[in-house]
C-alpha cells in the first residue's frame, strides 16, 4: 500500500512539470506541449531577430541550451533571466516568463531574450539603466509607450528626475525605481534613434572603461553628459512619441582598445515588471526582487567589459534588419502553430 501511494506521488510531481520542447538553444518548460512548443519556436525567433538588431549577425549557438520556465498566469506579464559570468564568459544562463501567454510572447520573451544578446555581447554585467532600458526597446509598442508615458510624467514632475549624470553611474536602486527604469528606457531610446543599436552598445562599453564623458563625445558629439540631458529633454518636449530625430551619432573611437578583465564570477539577475495585485503587499519592478539588495559596483574594473573589436566600433558597416526568404516562411508556416515571420498577439492582455 505504501508503494502504491509512493508510486502515485511520483506521477502525481511528474504530471505537475508540464511539457518540455528542446529545441537548438532553448530547453522550455510549460503546463502542456502546445505552449511549450510556441514559446520554443518564439524564444528561436526572437534570439536571431534581437542579434541581428543589436550586433548586425546572428549569435552562434550556445554550448548549453538556455532553460526557460513558462508560467501562465493572469497576474500581470514577468520575467526573470540569471547569468553566471567568469573571466569574460557567459558560464550559464537561466529564464523565467510569466503571464497572459499574449503578453509573453509579444513584450516578456523578446526583452529577456534581449538580455542575452547584451551578455553574449558584454560577457559581464551591464549598467542597469542601459541593460533594462534597451531591453525594453525589444518589446511591443504597448510596453514601450507605456514607458515613454511614464517618462513624461516623471519630466513634468518637480524634483523627481534623476539627472543622467547620478543615473549613468547608479548601481544601486533608488526608492522612486520606476524613474530608473523609465528614464533608462527614454534615454536608450533616444541614442538608439541617433546612431542604431550596435553603436549604443559601443557607446555603452566605452564608457564602462573610459567614462561617460568620454563616450558621449566619442559617440554622440555631446560635450558632456549634460549636453545630452538637456538634448534628450529637449527632444521629448518638442515632438510627439516615437519620432526620431535621426542619425547623428559618430562611430566612435577606431581601433581595437580592448581592456583587461580580471578573473571574476559575477551572477546577475533581471526581473521584469509585473501588475500589481490588490492584495499584495508590494508591487515587483522589473531589474529588481523584493528585499534583494544591489551590491554591483561598476567602478570595479574587474567586472568592467572589454571595448569591443574594431567591427564593433562600425557597426554601420554591417548592420542590417533581419529578413526571413519565402521558403523559410513557408516551412514554418507549414509545421502548425504560429507563424513565425511576425509574432502574433493572442488577445489584449493586461493594460
């Protein structure tokens, strides 16, 4: 009788895992094959389309597929994605998505997958506002107006702003978090539309080992961070979201100016914002988890990246949007499901 309740349990905790689907970089968990298959089919989708955005090439293919757990929910959309780096390697990586299945494939898989763009690309920890910020840039306009929205607000608010030159150099949160993450997302918004994604990033690990000074000028033809403030403030005032004021930015520095990385294993974690719940004592932001202290320090030069080799620092000579052919489209068209030539919102998800 014993065995036979044993036997059951057993069943009972296998049945509770839900359904996995492997596929090249991507182990998923979810509650039945249906979804884990979609989110397996969107996470490869996004991996290559993010890459291509960002770095002007795909990424090559993990030595260990990537596991993602799927949680669906009406809670609100989240997610969380951990990286394990030493001695400028990526040594491991694990996600979590949650929500509408909707508002996961469209605005929580697309960011969290951004995020391993950025740590194949950076191989350490990136600065908050620029890691969480550009990420954001990869969801649906849903997500991003909402943050443009929030940034307005937080401008036309006396002394809730944080001025770039204490955000640029932030490693801890502070109590107002959302004025990070929206301002962080305005602002990578507003490089992006003056040089392209890949010369952000340049920008971006220049100044994690020359600083920000430094960057702008090299990168943008600001001469100070304060110029840009008052640009990117000026910007968001005199035009309506979304328009770009177009390209402006400079390739920046030429040249391999790598530095050294001292040996260091560093675990980073990102956490997306949810919806909050009535009956919660306290909403989750995204980059944060509750009662869990930022310690990072990014004047440690040991956890500073290497400045990427001279096709990064022109990245206008091979960046390119990713373009899928017909036939591509037909067979996955053909194999049932989604069609993965352009993700599809399932519903309207939560606003």
């Amino acid at each position: 009788m014993k065995a036979k309740h044993g036997l059951v349990l057993i069943l009972l905790s296998f049945l509770s895992m839900g359904a996995s689907y492997r596929t090249q970089n991507f182990i998923i968990n979810a509650p039945n094959p249906q979804i884990a298959q979609q989110v397996g089919q969107y996470a490869e989708y996004y991996r290559k389309q993010k890459a291509m955005e960002w770095l002007g090439r795909e990424m090559t293919p993990w030595p260990e597929p990537c596991p993602v757990k799927v949680l669906i929910s009406l809670n609100g959309a989240g997610g969380a994605t951990s990286f394990a780096f030493d001695q400028g390697q990526v040594l491991s990586q694990e996600m979590q998505v949650e929500g509408p299945l909707d508002r996961i494939l469209v605005s929580v898989l697309p960011h969290e997958i951004t995020h391993t763009v950025f740590a194949y690309y950076f191989r350490t920890p990136v600065p908050r506002w620029a890691d969480e910020g550009g990420c954001v840039l990869s969801e649906d306009d849903l997500e991003k107006q909402r943050h443009d929205s929030m940034t307005r607000d937080i401008l036309s608010t006396p002394g809730r702003k944080i001025p770039l030159r204490r955000l640029f150099t932030m490693t801890k949160y502070p109590n107002d978090v959302m004025v990070l993450y929206a301002e962080g997302f305005s602002v990578s918004e507003y490089l992006v539309s003056l040089g392209g994604r890949p010369t952000f990033l340049a920008f971006v690990a220049y100044a994690m080992n020359y600083g920000w000074d430094n960057a702008v000028k090299a990168y943008y033809r600001f001469n100070s961070i304060e110029e840009l403030e008052e640009r990117w403030i000026a910007y968001l005032r005199n035009n309506r979201p979304g328009q770009a004021p177009g390209l402006l930015a400079s390739n920046g520095p030429r040249g391999n100016e790598a530095s050294t990385i001292q040996s260091l294993a560093v675990t980073r974690q990102t956490y997306p914002p949810s919806q909050p719940v009535l009956e919660a004592p306290m909403p989750v932001y995204r980059g944060t988890a509750p009662n869990q202290p930022i310690s990072e320090d990014y004047s440690n030069p040991s956890i500073r990246p290497a400045t990427p080799s001279a096709s990064y620092n022109q990245p206008q000579q091979y960046y390119a949007q990713p373009q899928q052919s017909q036939q591509s489209q037909q067979s996955q068209q053909s194999q049932g499901g989604i069609s993965l030539g352009a993700p599809q919102s399932v519903g309207q998800g939560i606003r």
